[in-house]
C-alpha cells in the first residue's frame, strides 16, 4: 500500500557529495541524430547501459533499458516526429556549487536555465527595445517562431507555459533551448507535430484557457525584506559557518518567487526601491499544480522531466540537467523514497571532489542558495535525487554528477505531488 509521503526538514545524518558541476564535451549532434540514437534506445535496439555514478549497477534501483522501456508511449511518438528535435542540451561551462548527494529516510538530510536565453553567447543581452509591461500585455502572435533575442512575445509564451505547468525554466524573454524544449514538451502532450516551434495551433491551445494579464502589481512586505544573507563567498568552509545560505536580496528572493530571471525583474522595474512598501510589476505564473503525480520520466537526451498522473496524462514537464558521458545519471527505474524541505549539505572530500583547499568534512546549512536547493527528493539508488538548485540560469548549460537539478521552483512543486514508491524511469 502506498503511503503519502512525509515532507521533512531541518534534518541531517551522515550525508554525502559525489561532485560539483562537470562540463559536458564533445561535439554537438543534430536534434535528428539526438531523437535517433534516442528511438534506438527506448526501443531496444541499443542494448547499452548506463551506470550510477559507482560504475555499478543498484538492483533494488531497477533494470537497464536494453530490453525495452515502460516508457509512456507519447515519448516515443515525439521522437518518431519527422525531423523531431526535442532539443539538445546548450553546451557551456561548468558552474554553480556541488549538485549531487545522499539523503537519509530517517530524517531527510541531504547533501551533496539556461536563462531562456540568447542562443548565441555572443549575443548581446540588451535588445534594441526591451520588453515593457505595456508591451508584453499587448503582444500578439503574428505568425512564424519567437522572434531571436528577446520579446514581449517570449515573455508571454513563457508565462502561458508556466501557467501549462510546462516550466520554461526562468521567465526572461529570451528566445532559447529551455523554451523551445518547453515548447516540444506541450506539443507532445498536446498531441500536435513536434518541432519546438511556436505556430498558430500551439498559441491556440496556450490561449484557449488563460485569461489576461500577464503580470500583476506585487507590494513587497516586511517579510520580503527579512531574512536575507550576506553576500556568500564560494568556499565551503566558510559557508559551513553561516546559519543560513539564503536569498541576498529582496530581487533574487521575488525572482524566485515569480519564476524570473532576476536581472529582467529589475529591467521590468527600472528605478524602484527594493524595499517594503514599493509596488512592482512580475510575472503571474499562476497556480501550484494539484494534481498528484504517478510517474515520473526523466528525459536525458532532452533535459527535461515528465509527470504523470494515475491515468497515464502527462501534467507537468519541467526543464532538468542530468549527468555528463563521465558521470552519467542512474539507467533503469527507481523510487521516491523521502523528500526533504530546506535540506543541510554535507561535503566529504575523502569520498566525493575536493573544494577549495577543504580536506574535511563540513555540513552547510540550509536555504535556497545551498549546493541543492530547496528540495531534496530522494531516490532508492543511493546518493541520488531530484533537487533544486542556487543557479536557475545554469540549467541546460552544464552537467551535473548524476543527481537531476531544477529551479527551486519547480523542485517545490514536485515535492507536494509526489509520494512515496512513486517510480522514476530514466529514459536514455
């Protein structure tokens, strides 16, 4: 019998790190090659398997797919698409702080988006006319994809996801991967052709059902001003001796908050003073999703994890990173076993990487700009998980050491509708 799983927090027991962020290498392959070596995957033929990050193989944890998949049947309709691209993960440089762990059943201890942005890295981030709240309201769709750079159509296309529970990763304007995935995303669930691209039907169906406006008026509280860290330097010994690795301003908090990049929650609101008392404008994603979650798919070749609910429905997708050639995700299938709300990290540099100059074991305390997040979702393979992250524009730009990272967000989400023995397959 399933039982509803408890959300802890605050707690830690002897808890473990395999690594900080690798860069992924090597070449980038064409989204057809990507859906075909996918396709072979899920339907066989590849007879390949990948290892945690150990190198061996956790029983309890589930079979490799060289048998076959349980996968939902509209993953493979998306990959079987003519010319399908559920969009190669952006290659960049490795950044952000330990991302992958262990966490206890016991007591829920831990340890261990892209912006949406310019498809380009040489792009320059300031357009010739930035998005105004007056122009994100009025804009409409005039046919052919999201403009490239960014615009008020990207912005409404984000939030009109977001509101799908088809997370664009962070609301910032920017045509990029994490958009264009998301885009896939809804037409796969929607049953459209897939080409991550914005058309006629696709704004249809983000329209059918999502009133006006986009943004709304937000008075930042007294809350909002308290509870903030200092700046946080990247060692981890001296983190280890804060109380809290919190949000270090009321903008970061508030981005966050309404899924923004934080640098567009400023530009949306030139001049203001970030203190109780002012009024901004944001984001209105809408509300958390309700409805409980079966299943979960983690999509590798695509960087994006599925929920399902009892009756198969795919009801929310979210953007991910998952683990590099060298230190690869868990294969096979796997369960939730815990979660854990505003978990510690532990960081031991005899078993994991080395930080710094850190030769001993430190716990970093909680907050939503620790080494995980804000979440922790516990998998039966030991040392791995589901979690947040500190660097929500980092998704789709690196790899992680094996753990699947997401904005906090979206962690947050997760973590209400998941419960335990809830099954994780990860799809090659």
């Amino acid at each position: 019998m399933r039982r509803t799983l408890t959300l802890l927090s605050f707690s830690v027991l002897a808890m473990t790190a395999t690594g900080v962020l690798a860069q992924q290498s090597g070449e980038s392959e064409s989204g057809a090659d990507i859906a075909a070596e996918t396709r072979d995957v899920l339907q066989g033929t590849s007879g390949s398997e990948t290892s945690g990050n150990d190198g061996q193989a956790d029983q309890s944890a589930g079979q490799g797919n060289g048998g076959g998949s349980a996968a939902q049947p509209e993953t493979l309709e998306m990959l079987q698409q003519s010319g399908a691209q559920p969009v190669e993960a952006q290659q960049g440089e490795a950044q952000g702080q330990a991302q992958h762990g262990q966490a206890s059943a016991e007591t829920g201890a831990t340890t261990g988006g892209e912006s949406g942005g310019a498809t380009d890295p040489a792009q320059a981030r300031t357009p010739e006319t930035a998005p105004t709240p007056e122009t994100i309201e009025a804009a409409t769709y005039e046919g052919g994809p999201l403009p490239d750079g960014q615009s008020a159509i990207t912005v409404k296309t984000q939030i009109l996801l977001d509101r799908a529970h088809v997370s664009p990763g962070i609301i910032d304007g920017w045509k990029g991967g994490m958009s264009e995935s998301a885009i896939a995303a809804f037409e796969t669930r929607e049953g459209f052709a897939v080409d991550g691209q914005l058309d006629q039907q696709v704004w249809d169906a983000l329209t059918a059902t999502q009133p006006a406006p986009m943004l709304q008026r937000y008075t930042i509280t007294e809350d909002d001003a308290s509870g903030l860290s200092a700046p946080l330097p990247d060692d981890y010994a001296k983190l280890a001796e804060l109380d809290r690795l919190g949000y270090t301003s009321i903008a970061e908090k508030l981005a966050e908050r309404f899924h923004m990049d934080e640098g567009f929650l400023e530009a949306l609101n030139p001049g203001v003073a970030w203190q109780a008392g002012t009024t901004i404008t944001v984001a209105d994603p809408g509300p958390r999703l309700e409805t409980k979650v079966a299943r979960i798919e983690v999509r590798k070749q695509s960087s994006r994890l599925a929920g399902f609910d009892a009756g198969g429905r795919m009801v929310l997708n979210y953007p991910v990173t998952v683990g590099s050639a060298a230190t690869p995700s868990p294969s096979g299938t796997v369960e939730v076993v815990a979660v854990a709300l505003e978990p510690t990290y532990s960081y031991d540099p005899d078993k994991n990487f080395q930080q710094g100059d850190n030769d001993e074991f430190l716990l970093l305390p909680p907050g939503p700009n620790g080494p995980v997040g804000s979440v922790w979702i516990d998998l039966s393979k030991p040392t791995y998980g589901l979690h947040g992250t500190s660097e929500p524009d980092s998704l789709f730009k690196a790899a992680s050491h094996g753990c699947v990272r997401m904005t906090n967000w979206d962690a947050e989400e997760l973590a209400h509708l998941v419960s335990e023995g809830v099954t994780v397959e990860f799809i090659e």
